[in-house]
C-alpha cells in the first residue's frame, strides 16, 4: 500500500513500551510488533485499513478522544495507552451495539467456533444488553451461486468486498442500503462466467458469508488441518486440508503463515467436491469384472511383456506428482522397453518449453512469481490468468494496486482481468506473432531497448533491427483489429517500465502459433528488460498443478527426466494416435488424463482407442473412456497421496496425504511401482525422497533435494534460471498463420480445471454443461438467441451446445470451454490448435 | 419581538423561552425566517438546535431528524453509526408514541458518547441537536414519557448532506464520497460521484483554486487533504485505462436549449441539460472547446487535448458544438429565443481591464491589449511574436501565467510588475513559487506611471515605488505611490494583466430587459441563474464577473437544474436541496475555532512534478499525475466531516 520510495522511521509508545515502525504503518501494526493485542472485529493486514467495528480503540496523549488503533497512523512521539477502564468500556459498549439484533442461532451457525464475534463477546464478557432497536436487518441471501450470505450476522467489516476489490481484483461484493438496514450486496457481474469470492467466505469473521458447499456438513472445531498445496493452477499455493473421518470437507488457508497469504483460488475455494465425488472409482476392473488390484497389473504386465516395446505406449498427466511421472516414464522405458510415452502437454506447454529453450535456454519461468509484484508494467498475453493461474493474477493485482504498474492485457476475448487494465489488445486470432513483434519493434525504435542486456546475452543483438525491419506497425494494427495508437501505448508503457514482467498462457501455448509466438514474446522479453531486470521476468503459466514437473520428470518421447536428451526412438501423442490407427501401437495406458475430452481430435482418438487390443485406464473417476478400458486401475486423488508438484516458476510444493484413499484406489506411485516390480522383479521404493533424489542423480535440474520449510514443505529445488554470455539468440519470427471465417477458441473457463471439475458440484453449479458464447452482433447476424442448440463444424468434426450471448467477445469470435464430454469441443480442434475456423448452424 | 426562541447553535445557548432579545442578528446566525414557500420553525444540525416558532415540537423534530439520519444517510459503515443510531431513533419514535420511560433518555445520552467513536462525523454531530433537545426541553420529553402527549408535526421537514469542505466548494461536489472511493481503490466510482456535480474533473483537477481545501478540517490538526489532486487521480484513471465514460441520457424530451459558449460554464451546464434528455447545442467563438480555460490557461497547466476530451464526453451525450460561431455578431440573442425553448449564457469575460497608464490606447508596437489577449494569440497560434525583454503587469494567476508563457515563447527577461508584494498577490502562491523556479523576476511594490517607446515602439516602462499603507476593502493594504521615485524598466512589451471584464456587447441596445450590474456583469435571480428575461439564463464569469472554473461549473449546473424544471414545468424554482444548500452555506459549516480530536502529524501527498529548467522551455505538463498508491494514502487522511442539517417547515 506504498508507493515507492524509501521509508523512513517512526518511534512511539505503547504501554509504556517503545517501538519503531515504518512511516505510514497503524498503532495496531505497531503494537503487534510489541506483541500487544487490541482487539478488533473488522481488522484485516492484508487489504486497506477500514475502521468500522470501533473496538480498537485506544487513547493517544494528547488527542481529545480515543482513537481506532486499525486506521490510526502512527506519528513520532506519540504515547498510545491500549487499556483503561474507560477504553474497556467503551469497547463493550461497542460489541453490546454489535449485538443489537445479532441472531442467537450460533448452533446453527458455520462460524460457530471460529466466529471472532464469539471470541471478543466472550473475551470481554459482554453478558447483557441495554440497547434494543427494530430488526431491520435484510434477509438470508439464498439465490447466491456457491455462497449464502445472511445480512443479521454481518458486521459490516466489508473484509469480503476489499479481499475481493483490492487483493484478488474479482469480487463484485459491495455495501448495498443505508443505515442499519446496509448489508453485502453484488454488483451485476459477468453472467456469462460468474465469478463468486470464495475468499469471501474466507475473511469473514463472522457466519455471514457461508460455503454453500460446506454448510452444515461439519463443525469447524471437529476438522483437522493438514497443510498442503492446491491442486489446480501451477501456482501451488499453501493450504490446508480440512479433513475429518478420511473426509475432505473443505479447504482453507492462513494469512502471513503461505506464500499466498491465505488467499485461495477457486477450485480451492469450490471446485475440491470431485474427491467426493459418487464416480469415483474404488476397485480394479478388468473387462467390467471387479478384481484385485494385483490381479489387473498381472494383466498389464503379461500385456506388456507380450507386446514388448513399441507397440506399447502410455500418457500420463499433469496432475500426477513429479515422483509419479518420473515412475511412469521409468515403468515404460525399463520395465516395458518402450519409449512411446507422453502427455498432454504435447499440444502446449511442451512446444512453449521446446522453444523457450531453444532461443533461451529456459524451461519454464524466468523468475520466481513474486517478482512479477514487483513489476512496473505486465503484459498478459494470452492467458485469462483469473481462471487459469489465479495466484499468478493475485501477484499482478499486487503490482498493479500497490506498485502503481502498467496493466496491459492481450487477448482475443475480453477475459476478465482486461476490465482492469490500462490498455487491452483484443487482438484477432492468428494475429499474435505480429502484434508481438510490433511491440518489439516499437521499443526498439523508442530507444527503450535494454541494450545492456542484449549486448551481453544475446549472440546475434546486432541482428535486432534487421530481424524487425520488416515489420509495419500500421499493418499489425490493421490485422489484429487494433487501434495503432493502442499498441504504440503498450509499447510505450512497457519500454519505459525499468521492471517487466510477461506472463502468457494457454491461448498461445496450445494455438497453432505456438513456436512463433513464443519466440516473439522471448524477443519481446529480452528487449523490453524482463529477462535482466530486478523484479520480473517471463512467465509462461498452465492451468494444471503439475506441468512443469511433469516435463521435468520426463514424460515425453525426446526426454529423460531434467530434459536429458533420450536416443531411443519413440513416439510422441500424435505418433501414438497414428501408431494406434496403423495398428503398430496395440496396448495403451492412460494414466490421469482423457483424450476423449482435452486432447484435440477427441473424435478420432476416440475411434483410435476402440481399436486398442488393451486399453489400461488409471484415473480417479469413472468417464467414458473407463467404459472403453480393458482394464481400470482405481487412482487415489491428491488429498490422498503426497509427493511434489513444481510450479510454474519451479518452486517445489508438497502434496500431503490428508485422508486414506477411497475404497480399493492407491496413489499412481505405489500402482507403477508395484507394475514396475511385477515386471521387471526389482523394488521399487515409494520415499518421495529417494524417488526425488534418484532423479535428481540422472540429470542437472536440481539444486538441492530434502525437505525445507516449517508447516509448508518444499521438497527440493531447481537451479535457478541464469543465461550465459552471449547465449540467446533473437529470433526472426515468421508471420504464424491467420485465421479465416467465423473462429471458434476452445480453452479453459474459470469454475472448471481439466475434466476432474466436471465431477465437482462447486464447480457444477456456476457451470453445468458445456456452451458455446457467441458475440451479440454475430448472434444477431446468425439468428441466434441465448440458449438456442447451435452445432459449429470444422474440418475435424462437428460439436453441438448452447449458445451463450455475450458482450466478451469480438465479432468473428466464438468461444467453448472443453471441459465437459458432452459437448466435446475438442472433437472439432485440429490437433495442435486451439482455434479454428467453423460454420456455425443452428 | 426577537425572532428566536431558543438556540444552541455553536454552544451558545440563548433561551428567549420566558423573554429575551437575543435576535439572529445579534448572534450573527445568517439563518433565514424563511424557506421556499414557508416559514422556518427550527432548524437543526451538527452544532445545536435554532427553534424560531415556539410552537414547533422539538421532540417530534428530533425523531424525525434521527430516523433521516438514519434511514437515509448513514452509510451503515462503523458499528456506533449503523447501531447507535438505529437505537436513537426507534427509542425517539417509542417516546413519541408514548411507550418511553425516563430510563430512555439516559441510554440516548449514553449512546451520545458512544457516537463520539464512530468513524466519520455524520451520525457523530446527529447527536449533537438531539441532546440538546433532551437537556433543554427535557420537559416536552417528559410529557410524551408520562403519556397524554400528541406529537405535533411541522407542515414539512426538509434535510440536506453537508460537509465543510463540499459547502465551501461551489459546484458542492460531495468531496467525502468520492475521496472515500479513492482511499477503496475505486476510482471508478469516484469519478462518477464528481459527475454527479461536475463534469469537467480532468480541469478542476488540475487548475481548481480549491476553495474546498481552505475548509479542511483536517488542516486543524495537521494540513488539509489534498482534494484537488484527487479529483484529477479520479478523472486520470478513467482516461489512462481507455475507459468508456458511462453515464446514460434519459429519454429525449423534445426540448431545446442553446448554450452560448463551450467553457466550463456552458460545458457543464449542457452536459446535464443532455443527461436529462433536452437537445442542446453549444455555440462558441473560438474554434476550441474550454473558453477561458482553453486561451487563458497554459497547456503546461491544463493539456488542451484533455479539455478537449471533457467536451467530447459532453458531445457523446448528444450535445452539438458548433465553433466560430459569436453571439452578437453571427447569430442574435432574439434570433436564438426564437428557435429554442430556452438560452444559458456562459459567455466569460474576454474584455482585459485598462492599467489606467497613459498611451496605453495608442496602439504601440508591443503593447498588448491585455494578459487574456496575449494568452490567447499564443494558444491559438496566432502568430504572436514575444520579443527578448518582457513586462507583465498585475498580481493575478493570468499574469503569473502570461510571465512564464513569455519564458516558453523566448522571452529572454520576464519580468512581473506587481503594486503590492508577493503576500498580497491573488494568484496561487504555488504558481509563484513556480514562477520564480522557471527564473521569472519580480518587481514588487511598483505600479507602472507612463509607457516608453520609440517611433511608436514600446522601449520600457517607467513605474513608480510604491508603500503599503492602511487596509482598503478587501482587506489588503492598499499601495500609495512614492513620490519622486519614478525608474524605467527597458522592455520590448508591456502585457497588462490586471483583470478581466464580461464582453457584453452582444446584448445590444435592446438589452432583451436582462440587467447588468456596474461591473458589466449579468443579473440573475434567487440563485436560480435566470435574467430578468424568462428562458435566458447565465452563469460563469459573464455573471458573476472573471472568477474561478469551479464556479462557472456551480453556476452550469445549478442553471442546468433550474433549466430543467424550466422546460418540464415551466417554473424556474429552486427545489428542497438547492434551497438548503443555498441556507446550509449562508449559515457556513467550517468552524476554524474547532479542536479536533484527531490524531494529526500527516503530511499531505504531492504530485511528482517537473522541475523548473527543464519545464520552463515547454508546455509538456508541469505536475505529473500522483500515483494511485499515493492517493489512496493521502484520500486515507479525510475525516468524512458530514453533517445532516434540517429545517422544519411551519405554514
């Protein structure tokens, strides 16, 4: 909450006691440092300071009456006395007002026994009340996606609507009426992709804003707190798991003690319901007949050993730990002899990664993501970060509140955190390489190049201009469909930030532009000081928790783990679909993923698939294509199981085992070792650890392996990202392909994370089905209204949904989220690509 | 007969009850007897209760007072404000209803020290009146508790939001609110509780005098809030993040208006006329939007291309601007009566006064007409050619602003001729401070006595020394020559810059029955900004004479207002808000005696700024805009002053 400059001192008084803080700091702060506590209801570090329940009062020497510790600044000198009969009075009488008309029904209540309100009436022994006042207080707000809020046990703190305004840049929350009758209200938001403040629920000191999901399903004093990291978005933040009887129940987190500063994402918040899920898988399965599970890997191995080497492939998953797909990979190259092993991110994040180092030398993040607070200008490119990373977005409204930087944001939708920014780029699809190189060029010519850093890190700087010559601004901006004088802005902007930070996600890592806008982003990157400066950096991020360790593990035909180049042949995804049609490739083990759903092409690999002699499907929940498998291994699901997880920016997070795993299901660890053993008649140890460490033997990735940390643990860690001199290259960036028509975009919506939320009733209730959103003025040309069945056709397939009307979306635009079966996007996308061009029919 | 019963306005009890003459002269209370169509029966609000008619019910009064209070302006926000209020009024209506006890009146004056905690000062001075009411006419309470007693309620009851700060202000934008917005990250919402009484926040933001500021309670315990600033962050955020200005006109309602002149005036009083769906059309002379603002303030003060984005925002509404277009000269006032339902006149005051020197009418070469002329050439590019040795006479912002744009345009010396000395001159002291950065000289307490030329060119001008003597008027003291202490000062231009008049030639001989008043100013009526001729209206500089922008917009849209009900009900009356405010600012709100319980020692935030080398060769702006970090610190300073006033209204 400063802007910059150096800080000066403050020395004060309280109690008696001397303290210094920060110019700019409160009394409450001060006082916390000296470890007096004042009690408050309203209070909140980690937002602006509000002053509303007026319990903190305090007396300061001099001043005429008590002030409020929470918002009063702290000046040189001053003498603060915390305690006084009169104080103490005062402060009762306050809670007294605060229970004018507060509901007795705490045996009901959520909050129950973790309600502030209880604490400080109980603390203050607040036993009678001579205040009494009409109820005027609004009724229960039921019709509320996810969240029940109920007005008479608010407090008006507004902790929910600054969590949501000022940290997380989403909530919509806001005081609505005067008087006593004010109470929490919603602003009208995006309907096409409601949003709800899971942090809401998270602040609130008292049981006015309730988890629809977890009402009344526990008591909060009854639930254990495992710490743990999140399973959704590459950004790992620090949880806990609240578990009671082998029971997930909810999750939460804690201010100061995370690196998230107890804010949660959504799928933390409401999208964890799956483990619960009545789909879940709890026994081993062999063409539909129940069997143990060493009965079913006696089949796979005999398969295996059978089939021998390349006619055996598998795919594993980015939701599976670092020391499963380090087991995966090893299960298929020594114990299966084959070497057709890869994921998903075959389509995405490993062309980013391919071409990052190739012009980079970088795998992943450049930095570490708190450097991207720090930041004076980021540029999100191709990411709708809220849904896809949203402790990534959580960073970037930190830069952009309290560091003052640029926001500017590049997208072919107008996603959510472009409302917020300075300048948005709705660029039109296949326009990305150009818009990129534009910038590029536009800070070159500026004279905002870092030259310094070109000149010593990049082998062909003198190459720059030639490699920009051709490009024509005017133009760019005419095939993006973008004012010029809008992207001069951008470039202005991000040329004159001494700190960059670019963050780009999913829109460019699985486009058919992939390689070339990646490699323009990375001249971008070097040009615009992002890879030299202090605090930022470039961030290629990914919805799901584990890419960047599933990569690192190497789960991928061309890679050992750490990347080390593999000389066996072998087959990548689309090489397996083609060996399955060809017949060459004739068993198939699917482990945590489902190309029915996310791989582009679902259609054909839906086909291939029925032609696999055995069909191996690990997973946590049943879908179609465990009704296609032979055999069906039942996988624990990450409150089940520990292991690491590597964030985007390659911190290493640790999965903790919160609960045992359902029925008959293990962890996708002990499953592959104990195939592992049965093939090959060797041990295979299950210590994360020593898994850990065998890898980090076989390659240079790791810097260190062992557990760090107090309550959250790390369990290694990476080498971090430096260039040698003279070591990347600028690249000369093609023009990458355009796209024709009416262009349908496939990717993520914010409720849903890959195809497990589809089996979460959080994640259900702000999205229930597939859609297809469509822009008003196309709507209208096409005789479209909202909700009408509409089929869209590409040269792939057709699909067919609803139609969502909506104003995020340019003309020309149509968006679908993928992750439903039902309407299964991904059965129109050529493989590689996200977008393509469609007919639209109703 | 006194006119007051009873007051404890300011802690001053006077109590006529049984006899007395304390008068509302006497107590220098500039409250009026009457009220729109009625009579004043009392009046309460943040500093006591003023009873006039002895027969209105003070109970029933405080009741209703506290129910407004409650239920219509507190903003739930602080638990004393949300609560304590909530239990004064519903044990107000209890005592009314006679179902009080005695007991009630000690839990009111308990939750009067309660109140003291709240977090602003709107529901904290409620209590004020009200316990007043319970410790002088504790009787009349007794009354109702003993039962038997019928409340008698006034014919009307009529309350107004106030803050010092949005009093002393004349457009009386509701400053706590929109700076509240800052201090919540929502400039967003800021801007649009500015628009509500203004509409040009990029130019008031930059370029306001700031009146407001002079009534900050935060400047007694440490310096006032730095309301300007914020006003600009507000309009700043929305302009730098390309944001779609978002207010709606209402459906049209086939009225027309021609608002003569686009400056800050006429801008704002057409930007309200459209949202409420009448067609305006602006015509203007120059060939520019802003008026004044425009060619009398250098871009290095206020970015035209951002008051040319004001009048964009004004013509998205559907207004038209047509320019070079001049009343009087290519289209008649009786012409425009004619083809539209009703007129405002916002023409400014573009005549420069005479200095009173001799051979100032000669028409020498570099003798300029006047500061405003001179202005206005360089803005608009007229070929004006500044020569190497320059002399700006007077004290005011146009001079400080002629001096430092002679700089800009190669002067080589820019020297300020001022009668008096530097504490005396009207303009912003900060833009003094400016001045002398960018190396203007100053030649205090000297008045020019006769211009020097050569074949017709001026050479220099000769001034007199001057000393301050006794006080005059304005509370300056007033400057006497020194006899026999005549010097030349060599110069290659003399620019007077002594002031300005309205040009109000286009009213012709027929004059349309509008009045003028001696200064050639126009006369309006009752605050509701109507002439003497029915559906002319006027505001801005050309009525009140050359003063301030934000004024001009206080005048725009009060106009706009009473226009309004002009148009819809033929009536051109004030309505409950404007009268109140008219009354609430009679009466004043600051009170600079105050002592504020309030822990001060905060120094206000400025603006990054560029420094005076580098600025004085350029029009780029001086002031940079403050970083919204910085201003959610500094909108962390206000103390919320609100106070709730109210009248009650006898037949």
């Amino acid at each position: 909450m400063s802007h910059k400059g150096e800080k000066s001192m403050v020395n004060l008084t309280i109690d008696g006691q001397q303290v210094q803080v920060e110019q700019g700091q409160t009394i409450i702060a001060a006082a916390e440092k000296l470890g007096i506590k004042i009690p408050t209801m309203c209070y909140l570090k980690k937002v602006s300071t509000t002053g509303a329940c007026r319990v903190c009062l305090v007396d300061v020497e001099g001043v005429g009456a008590p002030v409020t510790a929470c918002n009063t600044v702290a000046t040189e000198g001053i003498v603060v006395t915390t305690t006084g009969e009169e104080l103490v009075k005062k402060r009762k009488d306050m809670i007294r007002l605060m229970l004018v008309n507060h509901p007795l029904d705490c045996p009901v209540c959520d909050a129950a026994g973790e309600c502030d309100l209880q604490d400080i009436c109980f603390e203050h022994g607040i036993l009678d009340q001579p205040f009494t006042a009409e109820d005027v207080a609004a009724g229960k707000i039921t019709d509320w996606p996810l969240i029940e809020n109920v007005p008479s046990r608010c407090v008006l703190c507004e902790k929910c609507v600054k969590v949501g305004h000022e940290l997380t840049g989403i909530g919509d929350f806001t005081v609505v009426e005067r008087g006593d009758m004010a109470y929490i209200g919603r602003k009208p938001g995006n309907d096409i992709d409601p949003y709800i403040e899971g942090n809401a629920v998270e602040v609130c000191p008292v049981g006015a804003m309730i988890s629809k999901p977890f009402k009344h399903s526990a008591r909060s004093w009854t639930l254990d707190k495992v710490p743990s990291i999140g399973f959704a978005g590459g950004s790992l933040e620090q949880v806990d798991l609240n578990v009671k009887q082998d029971k997930l129940f909810r999750i939460t987190s804690q201010d100061d003690a995370t690196i998230n500063n107890g804010l949660l994402g959504f799928d933390s918040s409401f999208g964890y319901g799956f483990v619960n899920s009545d789909k879940r898988l709890l026994s081993a399965s062999v063409n539909g007949e129940e069997v143990a599970m060493a009965e079913a890997l006696k089949i796979v191995a005999a398969k295996a050993g059978e089939l021998g080497g390349s006619a055996v492939a598998g795919l594993s998953s980015a939701r599976l730990t670092v020391e499963e797909n380090y087991l995966f990979q090893k299960l298929f190259r020594t114990a299966f002899k084959s070497n057709n092993i890869d994921s998903e991110a075959r389509f995405g994040m490993l062309r980013a990664s391919e071409t990052l180092n190739q012009v980079l030398g970088l795998r992943g993040a450049s930095a570490a993501a708190e450097q991207i607070a720090g930041a004076d200008a980021v540029l999100v490119f191709g990411s709708d970060i809220t849904s896809e990373q949203p402790q990534i977005n959580y960073l970037i409204q930190k830069a952009y509140r309290q560091n003052d930087a640029s926001l500017l944001v590049a997208n072919m939708r107008k996603v959510r955190i472009a409302k917020e920014s300075h300048c948005f780029l709705n660029y039109a699809p296949g326009s990305e390489v150009a818009l990129v190189s534009a910038l590029t060029k536009l800070i070159v010519d500026n004279g905002q190049a870092d030259e310094a850093f070109l000149k010593q890190y990049v082998k062909n700087s003198a190459d720059v201009k030639k490699a920009l010559a051709k490009v024509d601004v005017a133009k760019t901006a005419e095939a993006c469909g973008v004012d010029a004088a809008l992207i001069v802005e951008v470039a202005e902007r991000l040329g004159s930030a001494e700190n960059v930070a670019i963050v780009f996600g999913g829109d460019v890592t699985k486009s058919a532009n992939c390689e070339e806008t990646v490699k323009a982003l990375a001249n971008l990157a070097m040009v615009s000081g992002a890879l030299g400066c202090e605090s930022g950096g470039l961030y290629p991020v990914d919805e799901k928790p584990n890419m960047q360790g599933l990569l690192d593990a190497g789960v991928a035909a061309e890679y050992l783990p750490g990347y080390v180049a593999c000389t066996e042949a072998g087959m990548t995804a689309q090489q397996i679909l083609e060996g399955i049609e060809s017949g060459a490739v004739k068993m198939l083990y699917v482990a945590g993923t489902n190309p029915l759903v996310s791989y582009p092409e679902s259609a054909r690999w839906k086909a291939a698939l029925e032609k696999v002699e055995l069909l191996v499907v690990q997973d946590i929940l049943a879908s179609e294509l465990t009704e296609m498998a032979n055999v069906v291994l039942p996988a624990a699901a990450y409150s089940e199981k520990s292991g690491t997880y590597i964030a985007c920016d390659h911190r290493a997070g640790v999965l903790t085992k919160a609960v045992a795993p359902k029925g008959a299901s293990q962890s996708d660890k002990a499953i592959f070792a104990q195939l592992f053993e049965t093939v090959t008649g060797k041990t295979q140890t299950l210590c994360n650890e020593k898994i850990l460490a065998e890898m980090a033997g076989s390659c240079e990735l790791f810097s260190a392996v062992g557990l760090t940390g107090s309550r959250y643990l790390a369990s290694c860690s990476k080498k971090a990202y430096a260039p040698a001199a003279a070591a990347l290259t600028f690249s000369d960036c093609g023009d990458g392909a355009a796209a024709n028509g009416l262009t349908l975009i496939a990717g993520k919506m914010h409720a849903h994370t890959g195809v497990t939320s589809t089996y979460a009733a959080g994640a259900l209730e702000i999205a229930p089905e597939g859609y297809i959103e469509i822009s008003s003025g196309d709507a209208d040309n096409l005789g479209v209204s909202d909700g009408a069945v509409v089929t869209v056709k590409s040269a792939q397939g057709t699909a067919q949904g609803k139609a969502r009307v909506s104003s995020y979306l340019p003309q020309g635009v149509l968006f679908a989220p993928y992750h439903f079966a039902e309407l299964n996007i991904q059965q129109i996308m050529p493989a590689g690509a996200n977008y393509t061009s469609v007919e639209l029919t109703k | 007969m006194s006119d007051i019963v009873f007051s404890s306005w300011g802690r001053n009890v006077v109590d006529n009850r049984n006899g007395g003459d304390a008068d509302l002269a006497s107590l220098k209370l500039k409250l009026p007897t009457e009220y729109l169509n009625g009579k004043v029966g009392a009046f309460m609000g943040w500093d006591g209760v003023v009873l006039l008619d002895g027969e209105t019910d003070v109970v029933a009064m405080a009741a209703e007072y506290m129910k407004r209070v409650q239920e219509k302006h507190c903003c739930g926000k602080c638990t004393p404000g949300k609560k304590g209020t909530r239990v004064m009024q519903d044990t107000l209506a209890r005592i009314l209803q006679g179902h009080g006890e005695e007991r009630d009146l000690e839990i009111l004056e308990s939750l009067k020290s309660l109140l003291e905690g709240c977090k602003c000062t709107l529901c904290m001075t409620s209590a004020i009146p009200v316990l007043d009411t319970i410790q002088y006419f504790r009787d009349d309470y007794m009354a109702y508790i003993r039962g038997g007693k019928k409340p008698k309620l006034a014919a009307s009851y009529h309350d107004k939001l106030t803050a010092p700060c949005m009093d002393r202000c004349p457009a009386h934008i509701d400053i706590p609110a929109y700076i509240e917005e800052i201090k919540n990250y929502r400039f967003e919402e800021s801007l649009s509780v500015i628009r509500e009484r203004m509409p040009i926040a990029a130019v008031c933001g930059r370029v306001c005098p700031h009146p407001c500021e002079t009534a900050c309670r935060r400047a007694l315990v440490d310096e006032p809030v730095s309301i300007m600033v914020m006003k600009r962050v507000a309009s700043d955020h929305e302009w730098m993040h390309h944001k779609t200005p978002p207010m709606i006109p209402n459906a049209p309602t086939g009225k027309k208006v021609m608002v003569v002149g686009a400056g800050p005036a006429g801008l704002t009083c057409a930007f309200y006329l459209a949202l409420q769906g009448h067609k305006v059309k602006i015509i203007d002379m120059l060939s520019e939007p802003g008026g004044t603002v425009a060619v009398g303030i250098p871009d290095y003060r206020m970015p035209r291309p951002l008051l040319q984005r004001e009048a964009d925002v004004v013509a998205s509404l559907g207004v038209e601007i047509e320019y070079g277009v001049k009343l009087g000269r290519d289209i008649s006032l009786k012409e425009i009566k004619e083809q539209y339902d009703a007129v405002f006149l916002g023409t400014g005051a573009f005549k420069s006064k005479p200095m009173g020197v001799e051979g100032e009418d000669a028409g020498y070469e570099g003798f300029s007409e006047g500061g405003i002329h001179y202005l206005r050439a360089v803005a608009l590019g007229q070929g004006m050619v500044t020569p190497k040795r320059v002399v700006v006479v007077g004290g005011g912002n146009t001079a400080i602003d002629c001096v430092r744009v002679a700089l800009r345009e190669g002067a080589e010396e820019s020297i300020l001729v001022y009668r008096r000395t530097r504490n005396e001159m009207p303009a912003e002291s900060y833009e003094v401070d400016d001045a002398e950065e960018e190396n203007v000289r100053f030649e205090f307490l000297v008045n020019p006595t006769r211009l020097v030329t050569e074949n017709n060119k001026i050479t220099g001008v000769e001034v007199i020394k001057m000393a301050l003597g006794e006080p005059d008027e304005s509370g300056r003291r007033r400057p006497q020559p020194v006899e026999g202490s005549e010097y030349v000062i060599p110069c290659d231009m003399v620019i007077p810059a002594i002031g300005q008049d309205p040009d109000l030639s286009y009213l012709g001989d027929a004059d349309y029955g509008i009045q003028q008043t001696r200064w050639n100013s126009i006369v309006t009526h009752g605050g509701t900004m109507m002439t003497d001729n029915e559906g002319v209206f006027a505001g801005g500089d050309c009525e009140y004479g050359a003063m301030t922008v934000v004024l001009a917009v206080g005048h725009g849209k009060r106009a706009a207002s009473v226009m309004h009900r002009y148009l819809t009900d033929g009536q051109a009356v004030l309505d409950d808000e404007e009268a109140l405010e008219d009354i609430v600012n009679r009466l004043g709100v600051f009170d600079d005696n105050e002592q504020v319980p309030v822990l001060g020692g905060l120094h206000r935030e400025h603006q990054p700024k560029i420094d005076g080398a580098e600025r004085a060769t350029n029009y780029g702006e001086i002031e940079l805009a403050m970083p919204e970090s910085q201003a959610v610190v500094e909108a962390d300073r206000c103390l919320r002053c609100y106070r709730v006033a109210m009248v009650a209204v006898e037949k």
